[in-house]
C-alpha cells in the first residue's frame, strides 16, 4: 500500500511558507481567508483601507504565534497597490500568492440608476480597477521569480445579464476575462484561479446592496421561494435538512465554507492549478 502523504487536515499543506497578500482583508471571506492560511504556516500580508479592521486581524493571527504584517491600501488606487506588493517583498523576499478579494456588490435595476448610479461607480473602480491594480502590482515580482499565484474573486453573477445586476454582473465578468488573459500570457509562470461563489448569507457584501428586491434576478422563476426561504433563514426556522450541509437540499454556505474553497485552491503544488471553480450550495434556488 502506497504510504499516506503528510497532510494537514485531509490535504497536504502546500500553504506553508508561501507569501500570500489578501486584499480586503479586514473583514469577511478575506480575514477569515487571512486566519486560515496563516495557521497552515502562510506569510500573510492584509490590505485593506480600513487600518482598525486590519490590525485587529493581524493581532489576532500574531498572538497564535503566526506570521501576519498589514498595510493600509485603497485597490483602486495602483501606487497604493504597488506598496503592497513592495511592502512584502520588503519583508518575506517574495510574492507566492495575490487573493484579490476587495468588492462590493450594488444590486439595482436600471430604474434606480439616480440613486445607484455612484455605488455603481465604486463597483467599477474595485471590481474592476481593483484586480487589475492588484495584478499589476505583483506581476513582475512573480514573472522575475517564475512562479506565483494570482486568485481573482469573481461571481456566479458573472455568468449572463440578469435583471437588478446589470453593472455588478459586468464587473464580475469582467474578472473572468481579466484572469483568461493573464492565465494566457504568463502561461507557465504564475498560476491563475477564478472563483465564483453563489450567495453567502452573513458576509459585508449585502450592505452595499442599492434595492433589495433586485436580488430576484439570480432566482429568476424561483424567487418567490428564495425570498421564502431567506425570511426562515431570518428567523431560524429553516427545516433541519436546509441547514446541514451533509444534505442534498442545503440551502446556503455559510462565509467560513466558501473560505475554506478558497483556501483549497491556493493549498496545491506548484504544479497544479484549479484555473475555475463555483462553489454553491447544492439546494440553492440560483438559475446561474
């Protein structure tokens, strides 16, 4: 029998020791991303504008005896990003991994465009302007080292026009062909994931939301029963077989589940790349 390959969890820790900047890392999926790879052993370096939000998660990750540094940066700002980039190599000597994360999710329909139309604006610079930046910054570190990582966090709204998502799905399929093209031309040199989640409960995605009920577009013929269901949610009084997720009709991942499958696709040999992954959950009502 072939022997087992040491493993941390049920996988080999290929996390170790690499250099991974995270962007939005002061909350949500990028500080629990930040707490997870720092405890397989990563270098971790937080970004984001928030500097309160940041120490605390470095502090947090430092009293496990782990290694985290931050540094404040605005993602749409590229000589901001361009520190970030010249910050870690400052401190560990490289750049393994860039999880660009940052974004906002401004849902509306094209009759709100008086009220949207500056979050919208601000969904195009981070969504857009932010994973370029993040990507132009350590590109040349990682084509100088001859190898590297970059994660772009894109959407499952991503996938095709929708009612009440028109600018935010451009902008998330936009990450897709931003990552294509690097995947193509640094082929061989630095490994390229698109990630697309389906909607996450708890996370600080929904507060940039313009009109709520815009939401009804990634239902589509199943709205009705996604907003039936997010009220229970609301109330805790899904049935048993929605909220375990050993079940078939799991409704929704929790912020921790989608970072765990972030942190999976960074945790493989330089060898291996998972260029496109969706993760949803599998009782979810999304049509895309």
């Amino acid at each position: 029998m072939a022997q087992r390959v040491a493993s941390v969890g049920e996988y080999s820790n290929h996390i170790d020791d690499r250099v991974i900047i995270i962007t939005g890392a002061g909350s949500g999926f990028g500080r629990l991303v930040a707490g997870m790879t720092a405890e397989l052993g990563a270098h971790v370096i937080a970004a984001d504008i928030n500097e309160d939000n940041l120490k605390a998660v470095v502090d947090e990750i430092r009293a496990k005896g782990q290694s985290a540094e931050y540094k404040v940066a605005d993602v749409t700002d590229k000589e901001q990003m361009d520190a970030v980039a010249a910050f870690a190599v400052e401190k560990f000597g490289r750049i393994d991994v860039m999880l660009n994360n940052a974004g906002i999710m401004p849902l509306a329909f094209w009759s709100d465009h008086k009220k949207a139309s500056k979050a919208w604006d601000k969904a195009i610079d981070i969504n857009i302007k932010g994973v370029v930046n993040g990507i132009t910054a350590v590109y040349d570190q990682m084509m100088e080292q001859g190898r590297g990582q970059v994660v772009n966090i894109s959407s499952i709204y991503g996938n095709a026009g929708m009612p009440g998502s028109g600018v935010y799905s451009a902008t998330k399929a936009a990450v897709k062909i931003i990552s294509d093209s690097l995947r193509i031309e640094s082929h061989g040199k630095i490994k390229v994931t698109t990630l697309k989640p389906t909607g996450v409960p708890g996370t600080n995605l929904a507060s940039a939301v313009v009109n709520e009920t815009a939401i009804s577009g990634l239902a589509g013929q199943n709205a009705a029963q996604y907003f039936d269901s997010t009220e229970k949610f609301m109330k805790g009084e899904l049935p048993a077989e929605q909220t375990d997720s050993d079940s078939i009709e799991y409704w929704a991942l929790t912020p921790e589940e989608l970072a765990e499958n972030v942190v999976y696709v960074i945790n493989q040999p330089w060898g291996v790349n998972i260029s496109d992954i969706t993760v949803r959950a599998s009782g979810d009502v999304f049509i895309h």
